[in-house]
C-alpha cells in the first residue's frame, strides 16, 4: 500500500481511498497526499476540507483518480 501512496503523491495525483479509523468506522475519503513516513502519511482529505494524518496500516483501499480526456471531432 506504501508504493502506491508513493507514486499518487510524486505525480501529484488526487485519490481515492477507504479508510478504517481506529473506533472501527469506515469512511470513503478523496485525497491529495502530501507526505509520507514510515507507517504513517498527511493528505489534504476533501471529505473534512482539512489536511489530516492517516495510518497506512488503515487503508483498506487506494485507487488514485485518472482524469481521461476526449477529443471531440
């Protein structure tokens, strides 16, 4: 899970994440991740519009998200 948090935050990527806090509740968070450490990471979650520190041990999921473009013809 740690590589993936890597390669989202060095391409500046936002993502998309399910997060279980430590009172056992289950959230869906968009992120922006700022910065990484051993077991944990800070992101600016769009879900509480504030920048947060999360557990990496508590990501159940991590998806970043992929803006697709279209040309139009």
């Amino acid at each position: 899970m740690r590589i993936n948090i890597l390669k989202v935050m060095d391409r500046g990527q936002l993502a998309d994440m399910i997060y279980l806090s430590n009172n056992g509740e289950m959230t869906k968070r968009r992120v922006k991740v700022l910065s990484v450490n051993d077991e944990t990471f800070k992101a600016y979650c769009f879900l509480r519009n504030t920048k947060r520190t999360f557990k990496i041990d508590n990501v159940l999921a991590f998806v970043p998200v992929i803006k697709k473009e279209r040309n139009v013809i």
